[in-house]
C-alpha cells in the first residue's frame, strides 16, 4: 500500500512527524503534489501552513505492517 508520511519543519526541535495518510485513489492521474498536499490541508486543517509541511511517499508491507521509504525524488520538501 502506498502512502505519505507529513513532516512539519520545527527548526528548533527538528523535524515532526504529523501524520500518515494512505493513498486510496485508484485512478494515478488525478495524484498530483497539489492534490496531496490539500488533502492533508483538509485532514489537519487549514491553519497547517503548506511551505511548513512536506511529505514523503512510503509503501506500507500489508503483511508486516513495515514502512519502506520510496525513491528520494518522491520526498517533497518544498
């Protein structure tokens, strides 16, 4: 199963995990950055701040439940 970790930049604390989403759409077309970045505007809220926020494609192994991070150029980090 794909998904997307979100991180929030905290530049004194570092780096924050604020959520996983899995991706459920079955058609790839409509996948786009945008797209994911406003569907974790209307899970968290709006008050989230987009050039804050990033995320990073990861496939979740149904079986074991183990995250395995994707290919670096799937991170978007704004």
């Amino acid at each position: 199963m794909i998904a997307y970790e979100f991180y929030i930049r905290d530049p004194k604390k570092g780096d924050r995990l604020i959520g996983i989403l899995p991706e459920r759409r079955k058609d790839s077309s409509r996948i786009t950055e945008e797209s994911i970045m406003h569907w974790v505007e209307n899970i968290l809220g709006r008050s989230i701040n987009g050039e804050e926020v990033y995320y990073i494609k990861v496939r979740i192994d149904e079986d074991s439940g183990e995250v395995l991070k994707l290919d670096p150029s799937s991170f978007n980090q704004n």
